[in-house]
C-alpha cells in the first residue's frame, strides 16, 4: 500500500493509541474522535454551518462498550484529507502531549447542557453530572408539592465552566430558580459565560456569572450585594489533597487548573506553592464553603427566609467531596455552621461523592 494511503487509514493510529491506552479504551477513543469528525469538521476543515455540539463526549463518562475494528473501519471511510489530517492531530495531541479526549473534542455534554471544554478549565466529570441530575430531582419533587413558591437563589460556588449553574437551570422546573455562579478564574468566568451563551435556548432558568474570590475578605460583602438573600450554596471545590495531586495522570495535572483541584491559599502561586505547606486533608475550601453558608444565613433559624415553607426539605449546603476520608470531616464542618443534618450520596462507583447539610426543621 502506497504511504500517502497507509496515513490515510485507522490503523496506524488505532496502535499509536493502544500504546498509551490499551485496547479497549483506544478503540473506545478513537470512535469517538472519528464520529466527531464526521459530525463537526467540514471538508474544508471548518465546523459544519450547521453542525451541532456532539454528544461523543459522554461516552467517555459513561462507560459505553468499547466498538469493534468493524465499525471504527466504517466510521473512517469517505474522509476528506482535511478530516483525516484533523484526525492524525488529535490522535498525536493525545499521545504526546497527553491532551484530554475532552479539550481535543471541545465538548462535554452534562444533562440537558452541551458545556464546551478548553484547557485549563476544569472538565465536567460524570460524577459531578450524576449528583446534579439527582439534586435536580430531589428539589423539583419537593417544590412540586408546594404552593406558591418563589424561585430559588442558588449560589454555584467554584462554577469553573459553569456546568452546574447550567445543567441545574436546564433541569429545574421552569421558573423555579435564579442561579449565580462565582469563580476567581479570568479563564473559567470567560469560558462559563461562553456556555451560557450556548445553551441559551435550553435555559428555563435565569443564570449569572460574576469573578469573585470566595477566599477574599469582601467576598461576603459582594455576595450579599448581588442577592440579600440566598436558599442554597452548591459547588464542586477543590479538594485533592496534595499527595493525591502528586499520584494524578499526566492527562489532568499537566492540563487542567490546579487551583479547581487542589485547594491554595489565594494569595499563593499555584506554580511556585510548597505542596508541603498545604492542608494535607484538601479540606480547607470545603470548611471555607461550610462559614459561608452560615455568614449568607443558610444554617439559622432566624432568618425570616429559614421557615419559608419554599425551602422546607431542599438542602441549604451540597457539596462535592474526595470519598470516604472526607465524610466525617465536611458533616463536622456543616455541623459546626448549624447544618445540624447531613446526608451521604454516593456515586455510580459506590464511592462518597457528596454531602448535603440541611437546616433542622
């Protein structure tokens, strides 16, 4: 076989993948690349003009039978040489700089929401998909039964690339929230408001980013000015504990964000920062979150919004955790703010995923 036709096929790339992937997940892998190919680029090597943000992305996630070489062979067919040089670039862009399949698709789908992905913003996890889709029902069951609701003021703390915010204001009931999410990222604050422009005709619920160091001392302040009144904080922080980063893929340590990993003081550089000088637990921003729930009057009973029977049953703290070693200590956290009750969700893989702190009734 000629070379000019050899580069045009998926063999050779399928074995550059299996080296660094295995089997399975390269297939797996190059699939998804090539449906993106054939759904997104144009022959001309630009995006279709009516192409519509794939949902390749979530297979990667959700654990999709890998295809077999029968049905990789069929997706390549009738590329162009554009679609096959996009393809052999993606292919070296995650071998040798191990780049995440999700920033070589710039796409990651999460609920109703297509969240587009770029590097260093942190890229949405299934799991953090799986506790939002389940809190969303949670608050869309409990409000169904009430009378006269006012809309919800959820803060989406640490929004990064506001999959959160977003995936919550497509799924809630329409009407029934008003969410602001916050982050001290330039980068995350421009991508989240890029996915708002996005997904603007799947929104059934208003949603607002603003830049803010929650770390900050006027952080309070600010909040307070953007609503005096907030029902629910919900975040995804970083919590990587430090010798935890240490052991992390190439794949996320040399491309996504430390600071949305690994909880750092803000006044410290995340690239000279002494990891041993760290909070060995990667607890510190989840007790951070846990004061703050109290300071905007989540956790007391005398504020005149702590009764509403709006919020009766919803959860006022829900926050994303490392596993089992980090239970006790986030329930103590809330504890010690007055979220007097905690719940436990776990994860697909069965493992401790998020804590939920509720006013007692």
């Amino acid at each position: 076989m000629p070379r000019s036709a050899l580069n045009n096929t998926i063999v050779p790339l399928l074995r550059r993948l299996t080296k660094k992937l295995g089997e399975q997940q390269a297939k797996s892998e190059l699939r998804w690349m090539t449906e993106h190919v054939r759904a997104v680029i144009g022959e001309s090597g630009r995006p279709h003009e009516h192409a519509e943000p794939s949902y390749i992305g979530a297979r990667l996630w959700r654990g999709q039978p890998a295809p077999s070489e029968a049905e990789i062979e069929r997706d390549q067919k009738r590329f162009s040489s554009v679609q096959w040089a996009w393809l052999r670039q993606a292919v070296s862009d995650r071998v040798e700089k191990n780049k995440p399949l999700q920033y070589i698709l710039g796409n990651q789908p999460f609920g109703k929401a297509s969240i587009a992905t770029r590097p260093p913003v942190l890229i949405p996890r299934w799991e953090t998909e799986e506790w939002m889709l389940k809190l969303s029902e949670l608050i869309n069951s409990t409000r169904a039964q009430q009378a006269g609701n006012q809309p919800l003021r959820i803060l989406d703390a640490c929004t990064g690339s506001g999959c959160i915010a977003l995936g919550l204001a497509c799924e809630l009931a329409a009407d029934s929230a008003r969410i602001t999410g916050v982050d001290n990222s330039p980068h995350a604050l421009a991508l989240a408001a890029d996915n708002l422009a996005r997904n603007a005709k799947q929104l059934r619920n208003k949603v607002d980013f603003h830049e803010l160091d929650l770390q900050s001392p006027g952080a309070l302040a600010r909040l307070q000015a953007h609503g005096p009144q907030w029902d629910m904080v919900v975040s995804n922080p970083p919590y990587v504990t430090p010798a935890e980063y240490a052991q992390l893929e190439a794949d996320v340590r040399d491309w996504e964000d430390m600071r949305a990993l690994v909880p750092i003081p803000a006044d410290a550089d995340s690239h000279t920062v002494d990891m041993g000088e760290l909070d060995p637990s990667g607890m510190s921003f989840v007790v951070r979150l846990a004061t703050l729930a109290r300071e905007l009057g989540l956790a007391s009973a005398d504020v005149a919004h702590a009764a509403d029977p709006a919020t009766t049953g919803i959860p006022r703290l829900v926050v994303e955790i490392g596993g089992e070693k980090q239970v006790e200590p986030t329930r103590q956290a809330m504890h010690d703010s007055g979220l007097s009750l905690t719940e436990v969700w776990k994860d697909m893989a069965e493992t401790d995923r998020v804590v939920l702190g509720y006013l007692k009734a």
